[in-house]
C-alpha cells in the first residue's frame, strides 16, 4: 500500500508543476474557455429545443429511420469496420515495435528505488485509463451536443457511453504489452503474427460472405458485423454495446459487457506479470530505443530514406532557377528519392487504382456510389492529416530561408508547389477513371481536385501557425489540438454542415460537395492569411 502511495505522490508532484506552469500565462486557458462555452450553449439550451418539439415530429423520424434498414446497418458495420481495422493495426504494430508504458525518467527513478517492479506495472497499467477518459468524454460532449434535442443525454448516459471507447483504448496497451512479454521471453513472434493474420482472414470473410449471399454486395456485407449478436465479439463489439446504451438503455448489457472488460484486464495482468518475472532489462531496452526515436523525431526531419523507394537513386536534375524556387527544386529533390516519379509515385497508383477497382465492382453492382464517394471523403480526411504531418516546416525558423531574396509569398508557395502538384495529379488520376467507369456526375472532375488542395492547405496551415508561431514546447502541446479543434468545429465541420444540407436538398452529390467547397475555401482563406502573418514576422522573432 505504501508503494502505491509513494507513486501517487509522484504523479501528483507532476500535476502540481504543470498545473504552475499553465498558471504562469493565464492566456493559455482562453481556448478552454471557449470550448467549454461551445459545448454549454448546446447543453443549456436543451430544454428549450425538446419542449419545441412533439410526439409527432419524433414518430415521423422513427419512421424514416425505419425505411431505410441498410443505411442504417452500413452506418453501423461501417464504424465498427473502422474499429476492427484500428484493432488489428494496433495489434500488428505490437509485433513490429517496443511497447513500454515508461520514460526514461520513470525507469531511472522507479526501478532503482523501493518498489516491487509488478507494482510499478501494476500501477501504470491502471493509470493509462485516465488519459483514455479525457479524450472519450470529450468526444462524446462533443459528437452528442448536437443531437441531445433527440436524446435524454444526462451526466450518467454521458458516462456510460464515454466508457465504451475509454474500456476500448485502454484495454489496447495492456494487450500490446501482453504480446511484447511473450515474444521477449518465448520468441513466439510468428506463432503471434499467424494468430493475427488469420483473425484479420476471418473478419474479412464475415464481410464477404455475407456480401456474395444478399441480392447486391453492399446491402449483404456489413449484415454479420453490423448485426447485434457481434456485440458479443471480445473489445469491439463489447464497446459497441457499451457505447450505444442511450439506444437500449439496458444496464444489464453494460454492466456484463463492463464485467467482460475487468475479468480480461485482471488476466492480463496476472499474465504479464506471471511470464514478465522481474521484467528491468526488457523494460530499459524497449523505453530506451522510444526514447531514442522520439528524440530523433525532435531534433531532426523526417530522413530521406523513411518510407523511401528510392533512397540510393542518382539524381540528374535541371537548374530549376534561383531565389524562392530553390525551396521548390528541395522537395522535387526529395520526392524524387521518396518514390520512382516525384508527381506521381507509386503511393499515388495504389490509392487512384483502388478507387478504379471500387467504380468497376460498383459498374457490377457489387458497391454502391455511396462506397465510393465514401473512399473520396477519406482521402480527402487523409490529405488533411497529411498537410498537418508535414516535417520541414522548421525550415521556416532557418536562416537561409529568411535571407531569400523573394517575397514571403513566393516563399509560401514554393515551400507547397510541389505538393499542390502532387495532389493535383493524384486527385484528377483518382476522379477520372472512377467518373467514367462508375458513371458518376464530371463536376466531381473540378470539384474534388479542388477539395483535395483546400484540405491539404488548411492541414498545412494548422501545422506552420502552431510551430512557427509559438517558441516554447508547451504552448505548442497545449494550443495544437485547439487550433486543430478550433479549425475542425467552427470551420471544417461547418463546411461540411452545409454540404450535407445542400445533398438533402439537391439530392445529388456533387452538389453537396460544391456546398463543402464553398464552405472550405472560406475556411482555407482564412488560415492562408493566417498563415502569411505568422511568416512574414518570422524575420523578426528570429533577429
């Protein structure tokens, strides 16, 4: 019990320390204040909205919710889809990479002293369920604030569902840690990556099967999945369950599903710590190399040779020009080693062939448009995370980049030539074929390219402001998620509100994505003007 509360102390010794560095600029809580004002205004004003509304208007939706079954069953074995690939990603990446709860700090400090090390794993593992809270409940206040008008969404229903995703990610670390254990000490690591191959085999059988036996693919192939008996499937169908309680509201299916998720926790645990033994050394090499990469990650961009095709090619290239054009012939350098074409690799083939693939089988009737308008939106998501994840923008902080002779908009605009190119090409690649062969509107041939760019622009954005604008490391930790979450609520989702309005109105597509468009060149203006400040003052701070 002491060594408990000897770990406790620590961890609040940190709380403490950062709880005085917050305090020491008070402008930091603005964001905060204003997200949790978003989130009340659609709370309080609850009331209001239910009493505005009868019996009658809800009868009507339940009605329409109940004519159209396969919508709603693609929705939900769409999302539990999503899970079931999140899960077995999480689970491949534990045979690929060192699992460790710890830092270096803690296995200095913790290991050398009076503690017994299951303790400390004990201790950490039950730990990780805070941080799986936060960002559950906050997802949850967030995705229901909305739709609470529909919902008697109260403190506990709030609760409940925020458990289904914490129990989820929670229980991933142990599970991780669990496969690291027995491969360190029994080298079982094919019998492991067997075991996981051929759960995904199953998984993707219990989509297909079903998808050859309905009359069309995609009314069929979500109809195990997305029916209730998968809920009894161990982690995502318990969460599934869990997290739909303001559907069923069954506290016995909870609470058994709750049960199910400590009974596995509990043996878990036993097992690690009955094959870990005095598991110090595993546990210093594994944190060691983490530390290792994310020190790496800090001081340095991305190598040439991560994710390379082309690492060892010798390059012949032309004199692009002088000035601001030299940052453009940089990245022409380095796509050229990233892949076989520098505008149009081989990454950019898979994902326009398999949007083909998806316009023949929907040709077929196999899928319907809706499959691939919903591939077109998650490569526009994904364009989005790839502007955000850009690794050069300390460029920007350099002195050759600043004694440039060019205009800092010429400057902008060379540091993104080559990828506006790039997304260009891959998106006109992708629309092309897919509008011949599925049939679909050619308004998506200008509409998408330019969604694709304005995203790719905004995540771009998001990542400069954040990193070129603020100096310390922790305002950067604290101000990052709330510009992205400041862009993404009041800027893309909006966008995103008024292209679904424009679909339920038009009831085509392509015009629900010029709605988007419109609303996203708003929103991409705004943050390319943004974006013009921070650097045109980059001189300055940097003097």
């Amino acid at each position: 019990m002491n060594e408990i509360k000897l770990l406790l102390r620590k961890d609040w010794f940190i709380v403490i320390n950062n709880i005085k560095l917050i305090l020491k600029n008070p402008v930091r809580l603005l964001p905060y204040a204003l997200i949790l004002g978003y989130f009340s205004f659609f709370y309080l004003n609850r009331g209001s909205r239910k009493a505005s509304m009868n019996s009658n208007d809800l009868d009507q939706v339940t009605d329409q919710l109940s004519e159209v079954n396969y919508e709603l069953l693609n929705i939900k074995g769409g999302v539990t889809l999503i899970a079931l690939l999140f899960l077995m990603f999480q689970l491949y990446n534990a045979t690929k990479k060192n699992i460790s709860f710890f830092s270096m700090a803690d296995v200095n400090l913790l290991f050398t002293g009076p503690v017994v090390p299951s303790n400390i794993l004990l201790y950490y593992m039950v730990r990780s369920i805070i941080p799986a809270l936060g960002g559950s409940i906050f997802f949850v206040i967030y995705s229901t604030a909305q739709a609470n008008e529909f919902f008697d969404l109260t403190v506990g229903n709030i609760l409940i569902t925020a458990s289904g995703f914490t129990l989820f990610f929670f229980m991933l670390s142990p599970i991780k840690f669990l496969i690291y254990t027995l491969n360190t000490k029994y080298h079982i690591l094919p019998a492991i990556k067997g075991v996981i191959f051929s759960l995904g085999l199953i998984l993707a059988l219990m989509i297909v099967i079903p998808g050859l036996m309905a009359e069309k693919f995609w009314q069929g192939m979500f109809m195990w999945i997305g029916s209730p008996w998968f809920d009894f499937f161990p982690l995502v169908g318990w969460s599934r369950a869990i997290s739909t309680y303001i559907g069923h509201e069954n506290l016995w299916i909870v609470g058994g599903f709750v049960s199910a998720y400590i009974l596995l926790f509990l043996l878990i645990v036993q097992q690690v710590i009955y094959h870990s033994g005095y598991y110090y050394e595993d546990v210093l090499e594994s944190t060691k190399s983490n530390e290792q990469v994310k020190e790496q990650a800090q001081k340095q961009q991305a190598s040439e040779s991560a994710m390379s095709l082309n690492a060892k090619k010798k390059l012949d290239l032309k004199n692009f020009g002088t000035g601001s054009t030299a940052l453009y012939w940089r990245n022409y350098v380095h796509a050229s080693r990233q892949d076989f074409h520098p505008l149009f690799g081989l990454y950019a083939l898979i994902f326009a062939g398999i949007g083909s693939i998806m316009a023949i089988l929907s040709h077929f009737d196999w899928f319907s448009h809706k499959v691939i308008y919903g591939y077109m939106f998650l490569m526009i998501v994904m364009y989005f995370f790839s502007g955000m994840g850009r690794t050069n923008i300390g460029d920007l902080k350099k002195p050759y980049f600043i004694l440039i002779p060019a205009s800092w908009t010429s400057k902008f605009w060379n540091m993104i030539r080559l990828d506006l190119i790039q997304t260009l090409l891959f998106a006109l690649g992708l629309i092309i074929p897919t509008v011949l062969i599925a049939q679909l509107s050619w308004g998506l041939v200008i509409i998408f390219p330019l969604l694709l760019g304005m995203y790719y622009i905004t995540g771009f954005s998001i990542a400069l402001v954040t990193h070129v604008g603020f100096d310390e490391g922790w305002d950067r930790k604290l101000v990052r998620p709330l510009i992205i979450g400041g862009v993404v609520l009041f800027g893309v989702l909006p966008s995103v509100g008024v292209g679904f309005f424009t679909y339920l109105i038009s009831q085509q597509t392509v015009y629900g994505m010029l709605g988007m468009a419109i609303g996203m060149s708003l929103v991409t203006g705004i943050m390319i003007h943004l974006t013009y400040d921070i650097i045109s003052k980059v001189e300055f701070k940097e003097a």
